[in-house]
C-alpha cells in the first residue's frame, strides 16, 4: 500500500492494536479528504483497541470473522484480497485495516461536499426545488425518494482508466424495454475514456450519432424530471462528479416539456407547449425567410410593408444578408460573454450591451430597424426552448439557413429544412426513432407531443419508448 500511494500527501497510513496488545497489529489507512475522521475514529479506531471487543485475540482468521460480525461498528463490511480491490475501496472513501494477506474495508465516506440546493438552470415555477449534486448516492437517494417501487434498479459500473467513475443505470424492472437497458449497459461498459470528467465524455458514448449537433440525451438537474422519464419507460443514467441526469432515449417532443407542464394546469400547459412549438419555428425561419423574401422575392411583401423597409434601408451600406448575419452574430457574442462573466456582471452586461449595440447601430445607419426587429425577434424566441443543447444546434441551423436563403432565396430555405427533416429522421437511440411520435405516431400520440392532456384522461403510457407495461394505472 505504501509503494501504491507513494508520493500522496493524503494517504495516511498507522498501526493499530487489537484490543490494545500486542498480538495483531494491523495497519489502518485511508484517504485523507474523502472519509469522516469523526467515522474513522468513531468506528472503526475504537472499536479495534477496545479489549471487550478484541481483548485476547490472537489468531487474524478470528480478528476477521469478529470484524466482520459486526465487532466494528460501520454499516459496511468488506473482505478484501486482492491488491486492485483493496486500493478502490481506499479511493473510493472507505477504511482499511491491513492484515497478513487481506484486508478488511469499511465504508467511512466524508470529507466536503455540496448540499442539497435548488436548481440554477432549470427554474422551478410549481414543481420541486432541491436538484442533483456531485455525489451519485445523493443523488440516487433523490430518486428513491420519490419512487418508493422495489422494481426500480440501480445498476452501478465503473469508467474510467484513471478517473475510475462510478456509473449508475436506472430503469423500472417491467417497465422499461429489457433490450434497451442491455443496450445502454453494453454502451456504458464499453466506454474507454481515460476519465468521465464532462458530460459530453458520457454522451458520446451511449448516443448512436455523436457527429450529430441535436442532443439525443435529455440532461438535467432536476430529480423531479428524472422521475417522470423513469415512470414514462425510459431509463436514466446518473455519473460520480457531475450533477446532472441523462434521460434516454431523448426524442425531440421530449426537449419541448418541463415538469411545471405536470404541475400545472392541462389548458395552460398546453398552451405553453404549443408557444414553445411555435417560438422555435419562429427562431429558425425568421432571419432566412426575411433575407430570401427582402433579397429575391420582393413580390411577396406588402407594398406599404416594402415601401417601409426600403425607406428604413436608404442610408445603410450593407447589403440585407450581411445585416442580418451580422446582427445575429453580435446576438450570439453578447450571450457568450454574459456567460462567461459573473452573474452580477453578465446580465446587467447582456441587457444593456443589447440595447446600446442595438440603437447604436441604427442611428449610425450601419443596419436598419427591421433587421434589429427580426434578429431581436429570432433572439427572444430561441430562449423559449426549454433545453439549452437542442436551442444551441437550432442557432446552428437558423445560420445554415440563412445562408441557403442568401444564396438560392426561398429555393434555399426550403431545401435547407427538407435537409434539416431528413437528417433528424435518420437519428434514432436505443431504437426509438428521433422524431417519434411526430413521425409514426398515430392521431392520440401526436397530440400528446404538442399537448398536455388531463391526467385523468391518460391511461396507456406512450407507446414509441417499447415499455412493457403499457397500462398507466386503473
């Protein structure tokens, strides 16, 4: 142990007497900064120099038999033979007492830690506020919790050539389709990564296209959320070090719900879900549309409408194309630096930048108020998606589009999205297709992508996840 740890300040290692004499003397070592010394001292030093406890033994076949009856008094116990065994239990936050050809581990996990808080990116209206921390037992605890069922499993792997992460699958034994949790089991396990330090190490590996730039796993820091997707059939997948949850398969009605949808009432809900459906068509066509229309199709405005736009553009010496991409990138640089700045200094930063560049540009006659109009416009509506990996890869596609809508006008912009539906029908995972239940769903199915039906009314689960348990309840 001590030629494994060598060159760690914070592997400790010290003797100990059985009971206080001199027959067994083990050696106890830990990782100093992730175990309680309170445990350590408490129970497992204690207990071994009692001598009511192991007074008078002198065999360490019997120091290990007492040990592991409960003599020591830690919840949990482990006999340990081998070196690789050992040395992960000692990183992994237990103790170890050391004997002639074993050791025997106990489960004193400490050290700092991040409490239980609320949510940051995710903001709850009326649902739960506590959210996933860095440590996988809290977090699986958050789970538990909430789904008091025994046929929920907890399938723990470890990752990582040097990081030794551990993983943990959840599914709903009877539930969630058995070939996709062996699927995603097979995917975890063949990870090969010298650390599971991010969480795009993680998803590229239980994701089928990782090339793709539309999120195929719905993350997220809400236990609530994570929840609902358990009970809905799909499984979950929750990492050592990153406090975040990832639902699969992700499909992309999935990334248009929140879990204040469930809380709320089912009108309201509705209503919300078709904005958001609306806000992202508004987002992606918005800037290409107006470029093609201003640039080739000028037929298809109003006249009071055009006869206003090129009134507004008489002094600007830019073409419409470059205001526009233009503006959207100076969009997209101010929410960058919001987010890379503290808070108190990004926001009010972002809002007031916005604003100046904004005005500014216009009465310097550099672009025109339509062109902040409709870049603002695609801006704000872009928020309203719920999931910031599926509103990143839709500012991609607003820019591929306005491109196309440069180049070939309306021709372009209608190509770019039959490309666009057809790359997102080729993606599927865990053997649900990506655009499920938009495509193959029948009538019921896809209303419940766009619409929030009244709870009482729902009694079949949603079929494209494979469940096997189909019936919701009555």
């Amino acid at each position: 142990m001590r030629a494994v740890f060598e060159g760690c300040a914070d592997f400790v290692m010290r003797g100990a007497r059985l009971g206080g004499e001199n027959f067994i003397t083990p050696s106890v070592c830990f990782i100093d900064g992730i175990v309680s010394s309170e445990a350590v001292s408490r129970d497992v030093l204690r207990p071994l120099t009692s001598a009511e406890r192991f007074g008078g033994v002198r065999d360490e076949d019997e120091a290990v038999s007492l040990m592991s009856a409960g003599m020591v008094t830690d919840c949990t116990v482990n006999v340990r033979e081998s070196m690789d065994a050992l040395v992960d239990d000692v990183l992994s936050g237990f103790c170890a007492v050391v004997l002639e050809g074993r050791a025997v581990t106990f489960e004193t996990k400490g050290g700092e830690k991040r409490a239980v808080g609320e949510a940051r990116s995710e903001k709850a209206v009326k649902g739960s506020r506590d959210a996933l921390t860095e440590v996988l037992r809290t977090n699986t605890g958050l789970i538990r919790r909430r789904i008091h069922d025994p046929d929920l499993k907890i399938c723990e792997l470890t990752v990582g050539r040097r990081s030794r992460t551990r993983l943990a699958v959840l599914y709903i034994k009877g539930l969630t389709d058995s070939d996709m949790v062996r699927k995603l089991l097979s995917c975890v396990a063949s990870m090969d990564v010298d650390a599971v330090a991010s969480p795009s190490a993680l998803e590229e590996y239980i994701v089928e296209k990782p090339a793709s730039p539309f999120p195929q796993v719905q993350s997220t820091e809400r236990p609530d959320k994570l929840c609902i997707g358990l009970l809905e059939g799909r499984a979950a997948v929750l990492a050592d070090g990153i406090p975040l949850g990832f639902l699969l398969p992700g499909t992309l009605a999935e990334f248009f719900k929140v879990p204040d949808d469930v809380a709320g009432h089912f009108i309201v809900a509705s209503a919300l879900t078709l904005l958001r459906w609306v806000s992202l068509a508004v987002s992606l066509l918005l800037p290409a549309v107006y470029v093609a229309v201003t640039m080739y199709h000028q037929e298809m405005l109003p006249t009071k409408l055009m006869l206003s736009i090129i009134e507004s553009r008489r002094e600007v010496p830019f073409p419409t194309a470059v205001e526009v991409l233009g503006m959207m990138l100076a969009l997209e640089l101010l929410q960058e630096a919001s987010l890379r700045l503290p808070q108190n200094i990004g926001d009010p930063m972002g809002i007031i930048g916005a604003l100046i560049v904004g005005q500014a540009a216009v009465e310097a006659k550099i672009v025109s108020p339509a062109v902040v109009i409709v870049a603002a416009a695609a801006g704000i509506t872009g928020y309203t998606v719920p999931d910031q990996d599926l509103s990143a890869a839709m500012r991609l596609s607003r820019f591929a589009l306005a491109g196309l809508g440069l180049a070939l006008g309306l021709f372009g912009v209608v190509t770019g999205l039959i490309l666009l539906v057809w790359h997102l029908s080729t993606l599927e995972n865990l053997g649900v297709a990506y655009l499920w239940p938009l495509a193959g769903g029948n009538a019921r199915e896809v209303s419940q992508a766009v619409l929030r039906r009244p709870i009482r009314s729902e009694k079949m689960r949603k079929r494209g996840f494979n469940v096997e348990d189909a019936r919701e309840r009555g």
